[in-house]
C-alpha cells in the first residue's frame, strides 16, 4: 500500500518487482556523497605516482579482503591500504592471514577513520579497490569518485550501474584474484589512464550523486506519493 518504493540499484528494482509492486511506484535512487571544498580530485595532478592502493568498508571477507591479500601476493611492489572497522575475531583473522602471507610490511589494517582521515587517505592512493561479494549503494566507492580515483570492483549491488567500466574503471568477477592483479598492472603502468579514469568518476558522481541532485529526486518521488495518497 506503500505511495512509492525507493530502491537502490537495479537488481533491489527486480526484486521489488517480483514482490508484485507496480513498476510506476518502484523508483532507483542512489545515496548522495557531498563535494567538500576541500576535496581536491587528484585528476588535477597528471603525475600522480602513488604506489597506494586503498579500500574502504567492513574488514570482513564477505567484502572481499581476503582477495586484496591474495591479489598483493603477486603484486609485491605495492602497498594496500585497508580502512575500516572489524569485530575483534574478524580482525584477528584477517591479521593472522595478512602474516601467515608474510605480508605485514605490504597489507595495512589501517581500523576505522574519520571522514576527514578517509578522504585524506584516498587523496594519496592511486587506484580505489572494492571486490565485495554483496552490496546496495556502497558510499566508499562514490567517495573514492569523487576524490577522481579509478576503480577496480565487483560487478554486484549498484556498482555496475556507478562505474562505466572502461571509462571509469574496471568490473572484475567475484574473487579473480588474477583479474583484479591485471587489472592493477595495466593502472600502475599508466599513470595517464588512471588520471582519465578519475576525471571521469568524479565529473559523474558530482552530476549523479551529489547531494543536492540526490535530495531532488527524493522530493519528487515524495511529492507524487503525497498526491496519490490525499
């Protein structure tokens, strides 16, 4: 009986749809990220040779930070950053993998951050990456956009419908570790393809994510339900 259902990506639409709504109360809306003055898109640097990769989210494996480990294995001249929180098990699981690697000097469990320290931190990465296993709307891969950072990600939840692969980066399939590691090369080796990829991302997130183009269709999809309902 609901006026209006708000999904976030197109297979949560399919789902709804198949619940029996109908398709004109089903809307697709992303959340909004919001472009602080102070986040300056490394795009504007055309040499930036950062050997960082970061990802931002739960310190879990079902969001893939067990293929990061694998993946640095077989890049050893990089450095990975992972930002985020944990249990206390989850964590120390992840830890005791990360040495089993031999790879303490290589894979950071850099905890959660504040918002300030996340963006700071994806200023001074060359490439975001994100290979979970399930999402919605993932915040820290919008974030990462519009920071102007390339993306390497799982094609799940809505991020196929946020990164144009290959303009923005690339889909990689679930747990490819070798996808994900030529992926990286072909990245690492071109600073100027990395640069592109950013513009890009960042120039879509402020025309797609924004804050306030988000809160604009939000205020649509609500003003017609209120209307169908009085």
């Amino acid at each position: 009986s609901a006026g209006a259902v708000i999904t976030l990506n197109r297979p949560s639409y399919k789902s709804v749809v198949e619940l029996g709504i109908p398709r004109h109360n089903i809307h697709i809306t992303p959340n909004y990220v919001t472009f602080e003055d102070e986040i300056q898109p490394i795009a504007k640097h055309a040499e930036n040779e950062s050997q960082i990769v970061t990802f931002v989210g739960s310190l879990i494996k079902a969001k893939g930070v067990y293929t990061i480990v694998e993946v640095a294995k077989l890049i050893p001249w990089l450095e990975f950053n992972l930002i985020g929180n944990a249990d206390r098990k989850s964590r120390e699981e992840l830890l005791k993998y990360i040495r089993k690697a031999g790879l303490n000097n290589q894979v950071h469990i850099l905890g959660e951050k504040s918002h300030c320290d996340v963006i700071d931190a994806l200023s001074k990465s060359a490439v975001f990456i994100f290979p979970s296993e399930h999402e919605g709307f993932p915040i820290s891969v919008a974030e990462a956009m519009v920071v102007g950072l390339p993306i390497l990600a799982s094609p799940v939840g809505a991020i196929p419908e946020m990164i144009d692969a290959p303009k923005g980066g690339y889909l990689i399939s679930l747990r490819d570790v070798a996808g994900y590691v030529d992926a990286l090369k072909i990245l690492m080796e071109n600073p100027s393809i990395r640069t592109d990829m950013g513009k890009y991302n960042r120039e879509k997130a402020r025309l797609r994510f924004d804050y306030l183009a988000v809160v604009d269709q939000l205020c649509s999809i609500y003003g017609k339900a209120i209307k169908l309902q009085q």
